[in-house]
DNA sequence: TTGTTTACTAAACACTGTTCATTAAGTTTG
DNA sequence: CAAACTTAATGAACAGTGTTTAGTAAACAA
C-alpha cells in the first residue's frame, strides 16, 4: 500500500512550501519580518502546524541555510571551464564576492548569522555545506601549489586565509562598517581592495 | 544657582548607571539576555525610565559600542614604543585579534552587530569611533609605505585590505563558522593564518 | 503658598517563539 | 459498514520582547 510514501510525500510537500514561504518572506522583507506568524499567514496555516514541520526557527533556518549553500556552489560552476588554477582562484573570489552582493540576506545567513548554527551543535551534517564549499576553494588552492604559481605548501591554510580576507570584506560591507567610506563607492572600494590583495597573493602567498 | 548643573550631572549618572547595567548584562548572559526589562530590574528602576535616557535600544546600544571602541583603543597603547613600522603593524594584528578573542561580545557589537548602526544613521557621530580606530592603523600602514617595508602606495586601501583579512578571521570564528576544522585547536589555526598572512603581505604587498 | 516643571511609573499595545489540549479528518480493523 | 485508532491541524495560552502614554508625586520657581 502506498499510502506511507504518500503521506511522505505530502510531508516534503508542506516541509518545502513552509520553506518557500520563509524564504520569500525573507528575502522581500529581511530577517526581523520572518516570523513564524508571518510565515504562517503566508501559507494560511496556523502557527503550530509550523513546528510540526520543523523543531524549531533555528532549524527552519539551518534548511534556508543549505539551500542558499547549494545556490552559492550553482554560481560556482563557470570556473570549471576555466585552464589555469590561478585564473580559477581569482575568478572564484570575484563570484564569491558576488554573490555576497546580490544576495546580501542569503550570504549574512550563510557566514554570519547564528541561527542557522544555533541549537544544532548536536547534528552532524551542521558542517557539511560548509565544508563542501571549502573544498572547492582548498582544491583549485592545492592546484595552484602543485603548479608552483602559490609557493606555500599548506593548501588548508592558504585556503582559509584566503576565505578570510574575502569573506572580511563581504562581512565588512554587510554589516555596514565601510560606510565611513562613503556608502556610494562601497562598491569600487571594495573592488579595488580586492584585487590589491590578489596582487599581494599572487606574489607573496 | 546651581541646580541645572546638578539636574545635568544627575542625568549624566543617570545614563552611566543604565549603560554599566547593560554591559554588566551584556558580558555576564550575552546579548539576548539584556532586555530593556532586565536592565530596569538591575538598577531598581521602571523599564519606561530608561526610554527618558536613552531614545531606544539602539541608541543604548550604540552608547556601549562607544566604550567598546575606547577599550580597544586603549589596549593598542603599548604599539607606541615600538620602533619598526612593520613591527608595530604586526604588534597592531595581534592585539586585534587578542581583543576580538578575548572580548568576543564587545567585537560582535563594534564590528559585526547591526543594532548599534540601526536607525542611527542619521547621527554624524556614528563613524567617529571607527575612523578613529582605522586611522591609527592607516597611519602605521604610512609608516611602513614610507619606510618601504610596503610598497603598495595607497595606504588607506592597504589598511583596508589588512583590516579586512584580520576582521575576516575573528568573524568566522566568533560566528563559528570555523568550528568544521574542529573547534578544539581553532585559536591555534588562526594564529597560524595570520603568521600566514603576515607573510604574504611582507613579501607581497 | 501657589503654580509649574520635572522624574517616574503602571498599564497597555502589538508583537515574538513555543507548547498543549482539543478537534476533525483519515486510516485500519473487526 | 461501523467502531477503534491514528494522525494533522489548530485555538488558546504562556512568558517574553520593545515601546508609548496617561497619570502621579516630588522638586522647583514665583
């Protein structure tokens, strides 16, 4: 009888559409406007059927969190065209930084709130797209070691330095700590900085 | 007569008893933890009384990011008898990082929180605090331009570009989005990025 | 002493995340 | 088919949030 694989249909059926509706209200109306109400207004549902669907807003968040991961990595794929390793890494900091831009409330989820990682220590999938995504970067890094253009031979820690200085400006800018600069060429600012410091790899890392 | 100079004093505690109320909350429980209800039953005053002092939680906010500022600043004293440019500029990163680690909520509400900035924008003064702190570390970055220890010759997107990197690595970690690498040994890891850092801008930048 | 200004607060408003007893519908069994 | 059981959904409540406002009591000025 297939009526369990029905029900576990109908059940992936309203764990996406709570999902959808999250998404939609975050992203039109920012995070503070996504709450549980609100979603459950959108979705004509009553606010408790939402935990039946999801432990708690942490965890829908945590769903939000993979899906903007997966998008992320989408919008990697064009590198994979690419020859040189080098050419790879910088094209893939200039998406990253993009991304970051056009999808301020998806990148804040992604790398700087707490809500997705909250409460869920316990899981051990937490990890996973963040990972995944590292390895991307770690991999085109190890390349451009094997092919001598990075000389330092730890590619985990070239590779996290690299995150770093890339995600600290995204952050930086998100978090609207570069307006002292000017908010209207936060943009080219950030442009410039950013290939200042692919100089500086590119001859000193 | 001088009862306006007093009323002006009284108010003036008035403002510091709320304020050291709502760090002594902020430090203690974290953010979350401090409510304009928390804070009034901590100083034995209605939660409306607090609204005469300060014009929301932003601005009690913004008030504690100030002193935040001016702690940090003061930790970055002993750079001033260091001789070499390039010394004190190294010394300048692991004092940030020493802060940021040591004084996680502090550097989550100067440099990552949004609520300090929200709804203040308007205010002239809301950049001082940051200006004040990016120009010490502009002014070294010149320091070093003109001795030649770095040869990029725009100081501010140098400084923008180390800020950036350093920022990059206290925020990943202080929204744990370094736990992957295992959250054990994460200090060690970012002292090792940053000594990686440092060398890739030395001979790179 | 009267009138006025100031400091303060109780109570309310409109929210928030979350839980739980109850209802209604769907499914299985006798 | 009807009775028993299971499941999905909800209304209402709890305990909290930031913030506003009308009203009171004390301090001050005339």
């Amino acid at each position: 009888m297939g009526i369990v694989e029905r029900k576990e249909r109908e059940r992936e059926e309203m764990r996406k559409l709570i999902l959808d509706a999250a998404r939609k209200l975050f992203l039109e109306n920012g995070f503070d406007k996504v709450s549980i109400r609100n979603i459950a207004d959108e979705i004509e549902y009553s606010p408790a059927t939402i935990y039946l669907y999801y432990k708690d807003k942490n965890e829908l968040f945590f769903a939000l969190h993979q899906t903007a991961f997966t998008k992320m990595i989408e919008e990697f794929a064009p590198i994979e065209q690419i020859e040189q390793p080098m050419d790879k890494l910088i094209e893939m900091g200039r998406l990253y930084l993009r991304f970051a831009f056009e999808n301020p409330e998806l990148y804040d989820l992604m790398f700087i709130m707490t809500a997705p990682i909250d409460a869920l220590e316990c899981r051990e999938d937490i990890w996973d797209d963040g990972d995944r995504a590292f390895s991307i970067l770690q991999q085109i890094v190890q390349a451009c070691i094997d092919t001598g253009t990075i000389k330092h031979p730890d590619a985990e820690q070239a590779a996290l330095m690299i995150w770093s200085s890339v995600h600290g400006l995204a952050a930086l800018h998100l978090r609207r700590r570069l307006s002292m600069f000017g908010e209207e060429h936060v943009k080219t600012l950030v442009d410039e900085t950013f290939n200042l410091f692919l100089n500086t790899i590119k001859k000193g890392l």
